[in-house]
C-alpha cells in the first residue's frame, strides 16, 4: 500500500495498538498475526 507519509501511517497504526515493524527507510509492514492473517506493506509515495 502507497502512503505520503510514512512516519505519520506508522504513529497512526501505533497509537491504534497496531504492531509495525520498519524494514527500510520509507517501508514497514503490519504482521499477519495482526491483520486477520494477511501482512500488510506500506512504502511511502515519492
């Protein structure tokens, strides 16, 4: 998923008690243990 922001999506999902974990500068993820069984990706938009 494309985000502009993605220190803001991650203190977002944070503050939800939504686990993330960076794997980059501009990339994280949500696990699957917590997203119903589907990882989800972010990568900031340029």
């Amino acid at each position: 998923m494309s985000v502009r922001g993605i220190a803001i999506t991650q203190r977002f999902l944070r503050a939800n008690d939504i686990p993330v974990t960076r794997t980059g500068p501009g990339e994280m993820f949500v696990p699957a243990s917590a997203a119903l069984g589907t990882a989800i990706i972010f990568r900031q938009d340029d």
